[in-house]
C-alpha cells in the first residue's frame, strides 16, 4: 500500500475501532507490522465515533463545548444583556447552532435520550436569550421565537434533496 500511493500511515496517531453490537474485543490490527491500539471511541474530522455508534460520546462532547462557547457569551446573549432578542437569536444562529449542527446527517440517529440532552441546552439557552420565567412552555418559546426544535433540526437535515 505504501509504494502503490506514495503515502506513509503513522501507526502512532492511528486507533483501531470494530462498530459491532458484540460484546467482545476482535482481533488485534497490525499496521507495518506495528500493532495498533484498539479502542472504544475515534475521533474522525470532529465527530467522535463509538464502538456502539450511539452518538453519546460525540453529544456529551458538544454539550460541553456549547456550554463553554455560551459561558464567554452570556454577557452578550444573557438575561441582563440589554442587546435586542433579534440580535441575540442572530448570534445564537451563528456562533453557537452550528457548534451542534456539524455532522447531524450522521448522528441524526441518536438515540431520543441522547437528542433530548441538545434540546435541554437549546432551550435554556433560549430561555436567557429572552430573559423568560419558569412557568413559560419550551414549546411557547420555540414558536415565538420561530426556533426548530432539535427534532425539527434533524427532520430538515435529514430530508432527500
């Protein structure tokens, strides 16, 4: 393979990963004779890949990254920001939605438990972008705001073209 395309593979940065439902490991992968390290989880171009394909990974992975990207924001997208909803929602669209956005055609299949875990974060960060109370539907928000839920998000992306 090496002299047929002129490319070397490090068999440092290279990990092993079965996709199977089984429970047990399979056989060992050598790379230039090189054994390479099985593991349970990937990382592939920014979407984190599990044996499972469960998505929980790569969800728990942006969850995180939101919520750190909205903490350095929250002085602008906060409750007490006295910037308009239209231009907080604008930048709720730019910076933060394509955060969780990237590669939903492939992890579209996740489990409703692991998409309700991006629908939690979506609505409070709605909830602060319009200062909203407790006793106000997610639902309300949404429609109010003309927001797609992450279902929604998932139903465009996931539609023939």
């Amino acid at each position: 393979m090496v002299k047929r395309w002129s490319i070397k593979a490090n068999e440092n940065k290279s990990t092993h990963v079965t996709f199977t439902l089984k429970r047990e490991n399979c056989p060992k992968v050598a790379l230039n004779g090189n054994q390479i390290p099985q593991g349970k989880t990937v990382k592939y171009l920014g979407i984190s890949l599990d044996r499972r394909l469960t998505w929980r990974t790569h969800i728990f992975a942006k969850t995180k990254q939101l919520g750190l990207k909205f903490q350095q924001m929250y002085w602008i997208l906060g409750r007490k920001s006295e910037l308009s909803i239209a231009h907080k929602l604008l930048i709720y669209k730019t910076i933060l939605k394509p955060i969780w956005t990237y590669g939903i055609p492939l992890w579209a299949t996740a489990s409703n438990s692991n998409i309700e875990i991006l629908q939690r974060y979506q609505s409070k960060v709605l909830r602060a972008i319009v200062n909203s109370p407790w006793c106000i539907s997610n639902k309300v928000i949404h429609a109010e705001l003309k927001v797609p839920t992450i279902r929604e998000e998932i139903t465009k992306f996931s539609v023939k073209r």
